[in-house]
C-alpha cells in the first residue's frame, strides 16, 4: 500500500462547488456532524490512495459533504429513509451547481448507496466503494487498520470526533423510531450502539491504535 499524508492526499481543487458544499454543510450540521463529514471524505481519499484508486475528488467530496443531510431537520423526511432524502438534496444542490444530469444523478445515488458497506464493489464505482468504506469506518471502525496510524491520528487531532457517537446514535434512534422498515431501524436491532461503542477511532488509551 501506498503511503500516505495529508501532504499527497488527493483533494478537491477549491472548484465553487466544493466550497459551496462545505459552506451548506456548515450551515446545517453541527459541530460533530461537520467534521463527520469532512473526516468521511479524508478517510476515503486515504482508503483511494492506499489500495491506488483513481477517484473524481470533487465528486467524492460533495457527497461526502451531503451524505447525512437527511438526517438534519431542515432536511429529513417522513416518507423516505435519510439515505434518500440525502441524495435528492444533493442532486438539487448539484443542479443549481450546472452539473450535467449525469454527473448529479451519480452523486445522488452515491449517497442513496453509502449505507450499503462492503457490498459496493470497486470495480463498479471507485467513488461509491470509497464513500461506503469511509462511512463503515466513521461508524464502526470496519477497515480503520486498512488507514495508516499516523494519518488517523492526524485527521482526529484536526478534525476531532466531538461526541460524535452520542449525536449519531440520537439521531439514528428517531429515525428507527419514526421509520421502522428502514435502515436505520435494522442498524438499531443489530446492535449498532454497541458496534459504534467500540469503534477504535474513540480509544484515547495511550496504547490505543
């Protein structure tokens, strides 16, 4: 695997529409939720380069940026799971963005999609496997040892977790509560409170890894 730093990490190219994401994503998210998804995205860049994935970074980002917008309450809906709701929001965005149909219909359901884990293959869509893969690790640590240490450390001295797990969790259980045929509802009943109790991203030991 490729080493890697924040130094030749593969970021967005300060396009407007990545500038205009984050300031939407710092509009509606709080602190916690912010650097969530911004740790989302350095996570997948670092997943991208270690295992030497080509990736559009300016539409990793912006999903990035959006993909829990369904969660907030200026955004979520009681009709359709966050996911959805998520990425029809990012597709408006990326409309008044002038991104062709193509381009925002990708994003969309990339964001429809991150919920799915190891089940988005490579091979098919880099941006939608690394989106995934980042989310497991935010979630639960699934795949962290596959992030060098140090770079983990230096993502969560910049951008730290925040009670992260309590606001998430918070945040899941109404959903669960409101819409019980969806995924977090199943996230729920798999435990996934336990799951994110030990993600290793929350281990402050001095031996924590």
């Amino acid at each position: 695997m490729a080493d890697v730093t924040f130094d030749g990490l593969a970021v967005p190219s300060n396009t407007e529409t990545s500038d205009a994401a984050l300031e939407m994503a710092s509009a509606y998210f709080s602190p916690a939720l912010l650097n969530h998804s911004v740790r989302v995205y350095l996570w997948a860049s670092a997943l991208g380069a270690a295992r030497d994935i080509r990736f559009d970074p300016e539409l990793l980002y912006v999903a990035s940026m959006f993909h829990d917008f369904g969660l907030v309450p200026e955004f979520d809906s009681h009709t359709i799971s966050f996911e959805k709701a998520g990425g029809h929001v990012a597709g408006v965005f990326a409309a008044g963005a002038g991104w062709p149909v193509d381009r925002r219909e990708h994003l969309s359901q990339l964001i429809f999609r991150h919920i799915c884990g190891d089940r988005v293959e490579e091979s098919g869509d880099p941006q939608g496997f690394l989106l995934a893969r980042a989310a497991g690790v935010e979630i639960t640590g699934r795949h962290a040892e596959e992030i060098p240490s140090g770079f983990r450390a230096d993502v969560l001295q910049r951008h730290p977790r925040l009670g992260f797990v309590e606001e998430f969790l918070t945040l899941y259980h109404d959903q669960a509560e409101r819409k019980p045929d969806g995924p977090p509802a199943a996230s729920i009943r798999a435990d996934l409170d336990g799951r994110m109790a030990g993600n290793p991203l929350d281990d402050t030991s001095p031996a924590g890894d």
